[in-house]
C-alpha cells in the first residue's frame, strides 16, 4: 500500500488510506474455494467470473420481464422505445465487462447471457420465440453481447 501512496504523491494524486481496500489478484492455486466480491464484481479463487454471469444474467432477465410486463406486444410501443428498454438490461450484463469479458470465450458463459439477450431482442421485435437467435438479434438490431462486453473492455 505504502508504494501505490508513494506513486500516487509522485503523479500529484492524493488517496484517503482508511477508505482503501487493496486486493491480491495471484494466479498461484489456492485449494480452498473462497467467493470474493468487490465493487459488485464476483469471482472466485481461480480467477472464474462464472458467479458474476449468474448473477447479472438473472438481474438483467428479471429486469426484461419486468420492463416487457409494462409494454404490449401488439399495438404497444415502436420498436425504437421498446430498444432503448433493452439498453438497460445490457448495462446491468456488461456491468464490470471491463474486467471479466475475456471470460465469454467459454461458450457456457456467453449462452447464459445470449439467452437473457434473446428474450429481449424478441421483445423489441414483438416476435413470437420460435425464432432463431441470429436472426431475431439481425430484426432487432442487438449486437452480440461478447462483442459488446469486448468492446467495452
């Protein structure tokens, strides 16, 4: 803590210590499985982001229903209102994408938060669900969620 002080005072920055966490990211293997959760971002010992695309995978899916609830799917809201719904449920997904996209590599993770994409692609399309994922996200307009969890990043 003392250098990351020293070279923050050297670049003109000033750091409250008494507000300061500091976190040891190591690749080294720690057999004990140990959550860790910081800033809303969570991870476990080997470094996995599964837990965080659980969870901002179930928000941002309770969040679309919510939001689909309030709009009609036939005679309800254009397409452009009902888009600008959806960009609320990719904020809360690619909340931290900073970190943890090259996560999304594994096809486990990026289906989990497809799937939550989907839902809401066929809510701005006001399509019914027996339509395929690349063509339902090419009607809506959506972008892939790894590309934009890469494009953040």
């Amino acid at each position: 803590m003392r250098r990351v002080i020293g070279w923050m005072e050297d670049h003109g920055l000033d750091l409250a210590a008494e507000k300061t966490e500091l976190v040891i990211i190591t690749k080294r293997y720690i057999t004990t499985e140990i959550p860790i959760g910081h800033l809303g971002i969570r991870m476990n010992n080997k470094l996995s982001y599964w837990e965080q695309i659980i969870q901002a995978a179930d928000i941002a899916a309770a969040v679309t229903m919510a939001l689909s609830r309030i709009m009609a799917n036939v005679h309800g809201p254009r397409a452009s209102k009902r888009r600008l719904l959806m960009t609320v449920t990719q904020s809360i997904m690619l909340y931290g994408a900073e970190i943890w996209a090259g996560t999304l590599n594994k096809k486990k993770y990026c289906k989990r938060m497809a799937a939550v994409q989907q839902r809401g692609a066929l809510r701005i399309a006001s399509s019914y669900c027996t339509v395929s994922k690349p063509a339902i996200l090419v009607i809506a307009g959506v972008l892939l969620i790894d590309l934009l969890a890469q494009e953040k990043s």
